[in-house]
C-alpha cells in the first residue's frame, strides 16, 4: 500500500487499482483529500498492472461532503473540479464503492466516476441548499443528465437524499451490492473491463435533458410549486437557475454557470448564516461544564404526567423512539381523550404515508395509559406536563418524590415557571430538571432544557442525549422568568402592543415580520395559540393589557372562536383584518392619551426585533444561555426564526452591533429607558465585536 497524502492511499488488488480514503469521522474533502484523490488516480493510470479503478472510504461512510471550515478561505489546489476531471478523464474505468453517505462533493465525485456500486443501505444526495449554496463541483450540471431534470429540481432544491433502491432505479448507481462492498465493487470493475463497456462519461450525455427542452415550462411550473416552502431563501433559485443552464447550455459553459451562481450564494450574507447555524446546532448539543465522559442514566421507560395535548405530544416522541411510556391522567375521561388524540394524529400520519400502520401499532402497543400516579414508580423518567400553576406543580412533584424509585429523573414541561423552586419541594433536587417541549411537541424539534443549580452533571448530560434519541434539537439554558424563549419572545409582545397603540395595526405589524420571514407575525400567532391563554396568565399576576383583554372579554379567543385580532370564515385558518378590532385600538389609544401616527416598516421591524436583541444581551451577561448560538438554536427551533438570518444575535452581527446599539440609544432618547442598550451589548458595539 502506497501513500498517497496523509488521508489517502493506494494499492493494486490484482488487476484494479484500489484507491482508499481515511479521514474520520466523515471522509470530508479537505485539501489533504482531494490532492490524495487526484494522485491516487494518477498513480492507477500510471501502474500498467491494472486495468480498472475502485474509490473506496474506510470507516463509516463514503464522502460525505466537502470541508466546510475551508469556506471563506483561500483556495487551495487541487479543487474539486480538478479531481473530479482527473477521475473522468481516466483512461481506465473509475468505480465509486459508496456505503453510508454520498452527500454534496461525495455524490459529484461519486458522479465524476464512471459507474458506481453502493450498498442497500447507503443514501446520496446533494444537500447544500441546507447551506444556503449549491452544488458547486458539476452537481447542477451531472445530476439532471442522470436522473432527468424534474428529479433533479427536486434533489437540489430539497437537499434530501435518496437510498440505494431508489438511486439503483433512477441510474444513479449501477448496482446494489449486499455483503462486502469492496470486493462487490472490485468484482464491478472486472466485470467492466471484462465485457468491454465504455468509460460513461455523465458530461457527454444529454438524452435525459431533452424533456426540458421539449418543455421549457417545466421549470416555472416547480417554482410555483416549492414557493410557499422556499419563501425567503436565496438559494433554490440559483439552484434551479444552474440546473436550467444544464438544459441551455453547452457542459462546460454550463459549469461556469453553476460556479457564477455558487459564487453569488457563498459570499451572500443568507449563506453565512445558514453555515453559522450549522455549527451553532451541533454546538448546542455540548455544555461546557459537563465532561464528555459523564456517566449517563439509562433511560429505558418513561412516565408523562398529563394527556392533554402537550402531554400526549411528549409521549408520542418516546414512543417512536422505542421507548415505552405510561400516561397518566386524573380520569378516566380525560385519559380516553388523551389516547384518542394521540391515535389521531398517527393515524394522520399513516395517511399521508409518512408512517406504516406496522409503526404505528407498534407505537401504541408501547402505551400504557393509568388514572393512578403510583404506575410511574418503577420509570426512568417522569415528565410533568400538566397546568402551569406553580403550587399545583409543586404538590405533583412532591408526591412524585415519594413514589418515584431512586434515581429516576424528574423533570416539568413549564415554559415559564421557577424549576428551582419547584426541584426544592423534592428530596432529590438534583434529579430535577426542565424539560420545556414546544407545542405541537410531537412535531417541534426544539427542546429547551433548564437545569437549576442544583441539578447534577449526569443528569443533564442524560437528557441531552435523551433529546437526541427522541428527535430534538437540544439547549440547555438556566432558571429565569420565561427561560430564553419565551423571555425574548415577551419583549417582541410589548412592542408589538405598543406599536398598535401609537398607530399600526396587528396587519401591518403580521406583514413586516412575515416579510422578515417568519411564519407568522405576533397577532397572528396569538390567535392560532388562542388570546385566552395569555389572558389567563395576565389574570393570575394580576396584569391587563387594554386591546388583548378587551378582545378576550368580548370572546374573541382566535382561531378557535373564529375570531380575535381577525376574523376567520368557517373553516379557515386565513386572517381577515377586522373594523370591530380597529375601533378596540383607536378607543384603546384614546384612553391612554396617545396621539396616534403613521409608523414605518423599519421601525416596526426594529422595535420589535431589537428588544430582542438586547434580552438576548442581557441573557448572555446573567449567564442564563452559554452562547449567542444557543439563542439562535432556540429561536429558529422554537419559533421559526429564518435559518437564513441565523437567529436573532446572528442577525444582530450581520446587521452590525454599533448600528443595534445606536438605534436603541435613539428609541431610549425618544421613547425611555425599555431601549436602554444592555451592558455586554454596549461594550461589544464600541469594541468593534460581534456576539460570538
């Protein structure tokens, strides 16, 4: 065995020519790489003993992708076009042998070869969208001469992959091998050889293009058909406008085209921050003050306190990861509601064949529904997700206590409530900890964890890998009023309550955080929530808010009512600006003695979101969150900030922290101390620094 650079080397196997990659954890193409790449083939070209080539990844995975910390820094050669030409241009048939993953760089190299050979379980695909770029080494120009144009749109625009069965049908791969794959695909290249086949160059071909050309309205018609998905994002577009050269244009000019295009996303501000959030997500996933080797609890059955719809959401997400679950309620009729929801919504699932009714039995075999809290004494894990009262809490965590073997952990799904003072009613306040799931919880990948100061090391690090093993996106955060969340999400509400009464209304605030791009704006969304629960929560502190309780008091809860801040026609879920709410407003503005006035779109956009901003600051210097990622892993998560602003203090570093910082020393001249600029954000704006 030769080596060829430190991660790959090459080797003649009797007549093919294998050459091997080795760069844990993921084969990723860093320079090191690619330079092996090129020599190993040059190396096989050379060698007269060898009539065929095999690329073959040790470890766990073919390429999974380029390395993305090389993005933003100087080229170095050899690029991935160079390999990818030197692999084509062989004048010995080339063989990709792709087990785990072909993603982005791997699956364009893996189409540089002349013919691939994967295992049934691999999958491949080009996932840069993800990224806010595309496909920038041929993928956009390869991809749709294989599988046609309208498969191609969709792998490029979605970033999903496909498995090996489905690529073997496409043409993507020639050949499903069980068994060892090295020696399949040592057996492939023979067997090529052998028979005499060409070398299949993907750039020469152009039969599987000409549906395009037949039909050139093929690709407005998917633009329609993904807007409502892509709403915002930058990317699709150039992706589809790179697979369109594929059609008009001849392959190299084709290329130049994709490059142009790629070019234009990676030096876009979209891009940065949706490679910033990749990192920040994986960054999430690790507390600083919990080693890496902190034994876990073994979390084999879990009990959820509460059938309602947050407590039958928490036991749906167990349960599809295995795990059994005991559910209970304080009646009967309750709990049969409770287990009819959950069949519900699998049912609907299994419906839309996003599930087979198989999983779904298997789901609800692992269910045991009780009105006795005593069944959970012998779980690993018990979940209260009940009322958000906090003396009602503290009664069920007491008894919990008692009943609850040793060791087991106790954790609350409160969204606002203090989890210390709760942990304090046990004699275990070290097993307790928060456990904040975002409502619908079998769908939201966010799970906000809360640990006290007395919550021990195991525990935390338990539990987040318990958020892993369900399907979440875990951060964990310290004990405040509202945690991160929804602290930062009640600054957003003051000012969107206070922009309403000095002269905007609910649609013109919606519009501008809808055209910000999220899903929806603050009014909208209290609607869809229902307006009585915040009206609840302000009755129980003793609180009012003018317009909110005014619309509560005249039963106008939202959606659910079929009206609130707007109206709804039976059976929509669309808002219609309604006269009987702006009367509300304008008398509302009156009694408070507030001349109203025009507002524009940037100060709506800036007063909602800088307050943010600087909660966010405020956050980070109480030490309640660890990072400005984490903040920005809970707010696209939980709330549906854009993934390409990259959260809130991302946002902060693109828009510039002097500029926040002055703009909130203005609002703080014209308007009072709520803008003052927070200490940290202060010091990082006249230091020149970003949230980092």
């Amino acid at each position: 065995m030769t080596a060829i650079t430190e991660f790959v080397s090459y080797q003649a196997e009797g007549s093919v020519g294998v050459v091997t990659i080795n760069n844990p954890p993921v084969n990723a193409l860093s320079a090191g790489v690619r330079a092996g790449i090129k020599g190993g083939i040059e190396a096989a070209v050379a060698d007269s003993s060898v009539t065929s080539i095999v690329l073959h990844c040790e470890g766990r995975t073919f390429i999974a992708g380029a390395d993305i910390t090389e993005f933003g820094k100087p080229p170095q050669e050899p690029s991935l076009h160079q390999v990818i030409g030197a692999i084509e241009l062989s004048t010995k048939p080339v063989v990709a042998a792709i087990h785990g993953t072909a993603l982005g760089g791997g699956l364009e190299t893996a189409l540089g070869c002349h013919y691939r050979v994967a295992t049934p379980a691999a999958k491949v695909g080009l996932p840069e969208v993800k990224l806010g770029i595309l496909p920038g080494a041929g993928g956009t120009q390869r991809l749709p001469r294989v599988v046609g144009i309208p498969m191609a749109l969709q792998m490029i625009t979605s970033g999903a992959p496909i498995g090996a069965k489905k690529a073997l049908e496409v043409g993507l791969v020639d050949e499903v091998a069980e068994g060892d794959l090295k020696a399949a695909a040592i057996a492939f290249a023979e067997k090529v050889v052998a028979e005499g086949r060409p070398l299949v160059k993907i750039s020469d071909r152009d039969d599987k293009l000409q549906e395009a050309k037949d039909n050139p309205g093929i690709f407005d018609e998917f633009r329609k058909s993904i807007a409502r998905r892509t709403r915002g994002f930058e990317a699709p577009e150039n992706c589809i406008k790179a697979v369109e050269a594929s059609v008009n244009l001849p392959f190299p000019e084709g290329l130049a085209r994709e490059r142009e295009l790629f070019t234009e996303l990676v030096t876009g501000e979209q891009s940065k921050s949706q490679r910033y959030f990749f990192f920040a997500e994986r960054q999430a996933a690790k507390i600083p003050d919990v080693p890496k080797d902190t034994p876990l609890i073994d979390i084999k059955t879990a009990g959820i306190i509460g059938a309602g719809t947050m407590g039958g959401g928490i036991a749906m997400n167990f349960l599809q990861a295995g795990i059994p679950v005991t559910i209970v309620e304080n009646n009967q009729e309750a709990l049969d509601n409770g287990v009819a929801l959950i069949k519900k919504n699998y049912a609907a699932t299994v419906s839309k064949g996003r599930m087979s009714q198989d999983a779904m039995d298997r789901c609800m075999s692992l269910l045991t529904p009780t009105t006795s809290l005593e069944d959970v004494k012998d779980v690993d894990i018990v979940i209260e997700a009940i009322f958000e009262n906090m003396e009602i809490k503290k009664e069920l965590f007491g008894k919990l206590d008692e009943i609850c073997k040793d060791g087991a952990i106790l954790a609350t799904n409160t969204s606002t409530l203090d989890v210390e003072e709760i942990g304090d009613v046990t004699k275990r306040p070290e097993y307790v900890i928060g456990l904040h799931f975002f409502s619908p919880a079998n769908v939201m990948r966010l799970l906000e964890e809360v640990r006290t100061t007395k919550t021990s090391k195991s525990v935390m690090a338990t539990c987040m890998a318990l958020a892993k093993r369900i399907g979440k996106v875990p951060a964990m955060v310290g004990v405040c009023e509202g945690f991160v969340g929804n602290r930062i999400l009640h600054r957003r509400s003051e000012q969107a309550t206070a922009l309403i009464m000095e002269g905007a209304l609910p649609q013109d605030v919606d519009r501008v955080l809808f055209d910000f791009g999220l899903p929806m704006g603050p009014f909208a969304m209290s609607d869809l929530a229902g307006n009585d629960v915040g009206w609840r929560i302000r009755q129980g502190k003793g609180e009012t808010s003018p317009i909110a309780d005014k619309i509560c008091e005249m039963g106008r809860f939202g959606q659910k009512t079929g009206s609130g801040y707007y109206l709804y026609k039976e059976g929509s879920r669309t808002p219609t600006p309604d006269p009987v709410v702006e009367e509300i407003i304008m008398e509302a503005s009156k009694e408070a003695g507030i001349e109203r006035r025009a507002i524009t779109d940037e100060e709506i956009l800036q007063r909602c979101v800088y307050p943010m901003i600087n909660e966010g600051a405020k956050i980070l210097e109480e030490g309640i969150a660890t990072r400005a990622s984490d903040i920005d892993v809970i707010w696209v998560y939980g709330y549906g900030w854009p993934i390409y602003r990259g959260g809130p203090m991302q946002y902060a570093n693109a828009v510039g922290l002097e500029n926040v910082y002055n703009t909130l020393l203005d609002y703080q001249k014209k308007y009072g101390d709520y803008f003052k600029p927070a200490a940290l954000l202060e010091k990082l704006a006249k230091e020149g620094k970003e949230f980092s």
